[in-house]
C-alpha cells in the first residue's frame, strides 16, 4: 500500500501572507493532489507543524487550509493521520493544547495525535512521536523503549542533521534514541537529509530566502516493501518578490519542467 508523508505544511506562514498562500496552492493544485489520483493515495500521514502560528489563527488562512486542503482531502475520502509539531502546540511544555484538534474536530477522516501512538497503516505498525517537550519526554523514551515497530514518524529534533543547507543542529536528541527502528522518518528540518536510517523529508516549499533551488515536496512510502520513499519533487521554485510582487518562475515534477506564469501581480 501506498501513502503519503507530508510535513510542516505551515499554513499561515509568513503573516498569513496572500502571495505566499497562493504560491502554496500552485504545489497543491498542480503536484500534491494530481499525484495523490495517479497514485491511487488514501491514506496521508501529516508529520507536524501543519500551522504556523503557535499561539492563534487568522481566519483568512483558516478558511484558505479548509477551502483547498481539507475540504478537498474529505471530498476524497482520504485519512489523514497528523502529529503535532512544536507550531501546533500552544504550550512549549506539553502538547495538550493544540491547533489542529482545535481548528479540525469537523473532519471524521483526520485524527490527531498529541502523544506517542501506535497505528497501523495496512500490514506495518508505525509509531507515531509528536513534538517531544518536558511533559511527555519520559512517557516518549519508554514507549520507544517497549515498541514493537519498525518504523517511526515524527517531528523530532536531533543532532546533526541540517536545519537548512548552511545550518547543522548541534544540539537535541541524540540519534541512538531510534537505533532499533529499520526506518526514522521526521519533520521539523526544512531541509532533507539522512543517515542512512533516520531521514528529513523537508517541507513541501520554500517559505524562505535560505530555501531557494533547495529541493521541496512530499514523499509516497510502501508499507509493503519499506525499501522505496519516491520523492515528488517542488524543486526549482524560484521567487522573486519586490514590495506587492512574488514570481514564480518554475516549477519541476520528475523529469517535466513547466514555465508558470506569475502567480500574482
């Protein structure tokens, strides 16, 4: 079986910004939904920071994530299964409070996740690791102790791996926490990069200058094979903005590059 892994989609992202929300569309409209039919996609696991702003909501982005994400993924039938990330969580010690069991308790195909769970997408147990603070970092450490799993998704902060392409975290977990897991897949690093077992997917676009021509997307895993993670890929997304003007010049899926036309004058 096949599903998608998406992460820190950071919906109201830049001030709630039009411009930006209307470039998001473009990877949403013209990749992630497309790619989701092809594929034959039912399930999406959300790994964390799907809002950006910790502490409230702007209704206009509110509306926006529901009117072209949600509302589309119900439509669909798809089950969307979200962690919360260090975004979504009110608090920076527990998780407890959080935006998407608030903003979403009227979608029946979303479940949330506030602490470390154990689901099981077709044949493959997979345990999900939330935002890990100082309310649950010992409840975390003993179910990945007890686990039984051998993948594990989540939005995890560990040393070593590259914030962005100038920036490596030399502080957080340390990566033998998740040493007995065959595959570690984690958001909250925009960037991608990988040990070899425990991988950042990056976020699905550029939000920032530091992100320009990095690669961007989503991943569809195989819960059967566990070997491939296909990355469909936003990449070369280039933006140019003056003060009310954002471009994009771009965008690339696989081996297919398409001239778009500016998103917004």
């Amino acid at each position: 079986m096949k599903v998608a892994i998406i992460t820190d989609q950071h919906f109201g992202a830049r001030k709630n910004s039009k411009l930006f929300h209307d470039y998001f569309l473009k990877f949403y409209e013209e990749i992630f939904f497309p790619t989701l039919e092809k594929e034959g996609i039912t399930t999406i696991i959300d790994m964390g920071d799907t809002f950006d702003n910790r502490t409230g909501i702007n209704f206009a982005a509110l509306a926006w994530a529901k009117d072209n994400y949600y509302d589309r993924l119900h439509k669909m039938g798809i089950k969307v299964h979200t962690i919360v990330g260090n975004h979504t969580a009110y608090y920076k010690n527990t998780n407890s409070i959080n935006a998407v069991d608030l903003l979403l308790r009227e979608y029946d195909n979303v479940e949330i996740y506030s602490e470390p769970t154990e689901i099981k997408v077709d044949n493959l147990n997979i345990l999900l690791i939330p935002w890990i603070n100082q309310e649950n970092e010992a409840d975390t450490l003993k179910i990945i102790e007890k686990t039984d799993c051998k993948c594990a998704m989540g939005h995890l902060e560990l040393q070593g791996f590259r914030v962005n392409r100038q920036i490596v975290m030399e502080h957080g977990m340390e990566c033998s926490v998740f040493e007995k897991f065959s595959h570690v897949f984690s958001g909250h690093y925009h960037t991608r990069s990988t040990n070899g077992k425990i991988s950042y997917l990056g976020n699905p676009y550029e939000m920032f200058w530091s992100d320009v021509n990095d690669a961007r997307g989503f991943h569809i895993f195989d819960t059967e094979t566990l070997e491939k993670l296909q990355s469909i890929t936003h990449i070369e997304c280039s933006i140019t903005f003056t003060m009310r003007t954002l471009h994009i010049k771009h965008l690339t899926l696989g081996n297919t590059k398409q001239d778009c036309k500016s998103c917004c004058s």
